[in-house]
C-alpha cells in the first residue's frame, strides 16, 4: 500500500514537472514571437512612406486646379458683366451708322413736303440706274475648257487629210479648232490627235464627240486625250 502511495505521488511530480516544462516552453515560443513581431517589416513601411508621398503630391495638384478653377470663373464673370455696358455703349453708333447707310442724304426727319418725297424718290431711282449700268459693264467671266482629241481611222488606207478636214468643217458657236497631228499606232495606221477650246455653256463634249464619229467614213472612234479648264 505505501508503495502503490509513493508510486502515485512520483507520477504526479513527473506529470507536474512536464507540465511546468511546457508551460516555460510556450512563454519561450510567445516571447518569441513577440519579438519577431516588433521587427519592423521594410518593404511595408517604404510602400507606406510611398502612398503617402503621392498622396501629398495629389493633394498639392487638386488643390492647383482648384485656385485654376476659381480663377477662370471670375474671369468669366467679369466678361459675362462687362458685355452688356458694351452692348449699351455701342447700340446708339450701329443706330447712327445704320440710319446714315439707309438714308444716303435723304431726309429722314418725317417731312411732309410731296415736292421733297418725289425728290427723293428721284434721287434713289437715278442712283439705282447708274449702279444698274455700272454692273452691265463689267466683263462677264466665261468658262472655258482646251480638249485634245484622239480620232482613230478605220485601217492604214484612209485619208487622214480628208478625216482632219471633216473634223474640222464641224462649227459652233463657242468652238474652235487648234493644232492637229498624226500619231502612229500600230501596222502602219496613225490617228488624228487635235485640240479645240469650247465655251462650256456652248458647245459640250459628248455633242462634239458625236459629231466627229457621224463622219463613219473617215471615223472608228473618238476618245479625250487631255481636258484642261482655262
């Protein structure tokens, strides 16, 4: 029995000095712990020390375009109210240019004298005469085009002389005839090349193309080598 006792009380001093040997070694592990806790972690503090850097340079920006803002308002502002003084003060000028434009020497202070109306009157429609008749006089601007033509001949035997002569026995008013030329195409044949200048008004393309290849004798085809406005 006293061996079984002292058996116990042996166990329960070993349980308890484990106990106590886990218990240091956990206060060990925890101040540890602590300690690798109060090391300061470098790359977190300098993202920090980073954020707040630009954060104080986009503080220092809004405000900038806040003074910009404010400033550009009363800008406006004072443009906004210095325009209708400007308007008033200028109002009465176009007034007076408007009345001296209108009436040119006329009247314009209601008189009822039929002599002094019939007078001026006379005095606008002579004025609109004369300025009718200046404007008849000035040169009236005619648009012209110098076409070169291209008329192929049936084959190497036909006359190119009597070709050229029925192309230009063509007449209008608004045409007339230039230079002409043989050019050589292929197996001994040639074409016409000849230029004209036509006022556009008068005398169009297609009517004289047509014109050309009614002479079928003479006329396979007529093609525009060059079209130059003049």
């Amino acid at each position: 029995m006293s061996a079984l006792i002292h058996e116990k009380i042996w166990l329960d001093k070993t349980v308890y000095h484990d106990a106590e040997r886990d218990y240091y070694e956990s206060l060990s592990k925890m101040d540890s712990v602590a300690s690798l806790a109060g090391v300061p972690n470098t790359e977190l503090t300098n993202k920090v020390s980073n954020l707040e850097k630009e954060n104080s340079e986009l503080k220092k920006t809004m405000d900038n375009l806040r003074k910009l803002v404010i400033s550009l308002q009363a800008r406006v502002e004072t443009l906004e109210s210095s325009k209708p003084s400007q308007a008033k003060a200028e109002a009465p000028k176009a007034a007076a240019k408007e009345a001296e434009d209108s009436d040119d020497g006329v009247d314009l202070f209601g008189s009822d004298d039929e002599e002094e109306s019939a007078e001026a009157a006379r005095i606008r429609e002579e004025r609109l005469a004369a300025y009718n008749a200046k404007k008849s006089k000035k040169p009236v601007l005619i648009a012209k085009s110098n076409i070169i033509l291209d008329v192929k001949p049936w084959d190497d035997e036909t006359d190119m002389k009597a070709l050229e002569e029925a192309v230009r026995n063509i007449t209008s008013d608004g045409l007339l005839w230039g230079a002409a030329k043989l050019v050589p195409l292929a197996y001994g044949i040639h074409k016409l090349q000849i230029s004209c200048v036509v006022e556009d008004d008068k005398v169009s393309v297609d009517w004289l193309t047509e014109e050309i290849e009614k002479n079928e004798d003479f006329v396979q085809s007529v093609d525009i080598a060059a079209f130059n406005k003049v």
